[in-house]
C-alpha cells in the first residue's frame, strides 16, 4: 500500500461547493495503491485540466477533507477510443485503509454506473427493493448493495455526469440529469471521498462537493 499525502484545501463546515479538483494538478487528494512499489504519478496524473486514471494498480484516490453528508457532482468518462472499464465513487472512507476500502461506493463500472454499494462489512440495509449482497469477496469483503433503476450512461467517450446525495443514512444518485438510484440504511460516518483506480483507464474533469449539515 502506498500514502502520499498533499495539501488540504479548506475546512468541511463550508456551505458553499468545495472544488475538490482544481483543474491544474492533485493538490488536497492523497493516494492509496495495491502496489507499494509503483508511485502514484505512474497511475494518476492531470492533464489539460482532466484527471487521467491508468487503472492499475487496484486503488483510488481521496480528498483531505473528511465528509459526512454531502452533495457531490462528478463528471467522468472512459477515453474515446478505449474499452470501457471498472472504477468508482467512494465516500465515508474509513480505516484501515486497503486498496478497496470500508466506504460507500457508487458503481462508475460500464453497464452498472448507478449501483450503490457498502464494502468491507459497512452496513447497508438489507430490507429494500433491488437489494443484492456478496459475502467474503477475496478483495472486497462483506458487499452490500443497491442496483440501479435503469441504464443512463452515454456512449464510451461521452461524458458523465453523475450527482450523489448523502444525507444520513439515505444515498440518491442522480447519472446525467436522471434519478438513478436511492438506497437506505447506509452507514452514517465521516470521511473522505475518493475515485477509484480498478482495471480501466478513466477521466475525471470535475469533483464538486457541497458539504451539508
């Protein structure tokens, strides 16, 4: 496992949008790899104002500010010309820290951008509609999920838009302007958001947060 540690940007309590990506470099992110002997320049970098995931090792990338509800926007897509792959949007990251963490996930993987998961055993209410699990996964632990309404990605080389609501133990997503998703019983803990590094190439242009009370 690799940590390296940047500059935090400002303080949770902040009512207006926090950018968490400045558009020039990876300022206020730390780094967590499955690897410790590749650097972390070697599977993220910016360029042209978009965060650029090589996709392996198996990882992600997380803020230096701790959340516990929140509105995050994210825009992602897979590179034009690549096969679409796996990757995620973490949130309520706590330790220990591994290369998939105990946290929320929403699913960014192609064909079940949407999906909201708990991983590593957080709790995640099981009495609800489209309700899935997996138990003891070799990487991932205990999964607990929630699968998505409908299928609202674009085509590989588009952008994405994806908004998720955190607001106790409630999560909604929203994928391109449209409800995507809502799962109870989540977790209720604070910690940070992250993007996740898992087996293909991904762009990020923006990470957006509006901290709620």
């Amino acid at each position: 496992m690799a940590l390296t540690a940047c500059n935090s940007l400002h303080h949770e309590t902040s009512s207006s949008p926090v950018e968490l990506f400045n558009g020039k470099n990876l300022d206020g992110w730390k780094f967590v790899l499955a690897d410790p002997n590749v650097k972390p320049e070697e599977v993220w970098h910016v360029k042209e104002g978009v965060i650029i995931c090589k996709g392996t090792p198996l990882g992600f990338l997380y803020s230096d500010l701790n959340f516990t509800n929140f509105r995050l926007v994210v825009e992602y897509r897979w590179p034009p010309g690549s096969k679409p792959g796996n990757s995620g949007v973490f949130s309520r990251i706590h330790q220990p820290f591994s290369a998939i963490p105990s946290c929320a996930e929403v699913q960014l993987q192609h064909g079940n951008a949407g999906d909201i998961m708990t991983l590593q055993g957080m709790k995640l209410a099981a009495d609800q509609p489209r309700y899935f699990s997996v138990k003891k996964h070799e990487l991932a632990g205990d999964i607990g999920g929630v699968k998505k309404i409908q299928d609202q990605e674009k085509p590989p080389g588009e952008w994405n838009r994806i908004e998720i609501l955190a607001q106790g133990p409630k999560y909604t997503v929203w994928l391109n302007g449209q409800k995507g998703n809502e799962a109870e019983g989540v977790e209720v803990i604070k910690g940070p958001v992250g993007l996740q590094s898992e087996g293909g190439e991904i762009e990020f242009r923006r990470v957006a947060l509006t901290p709620l009370e």
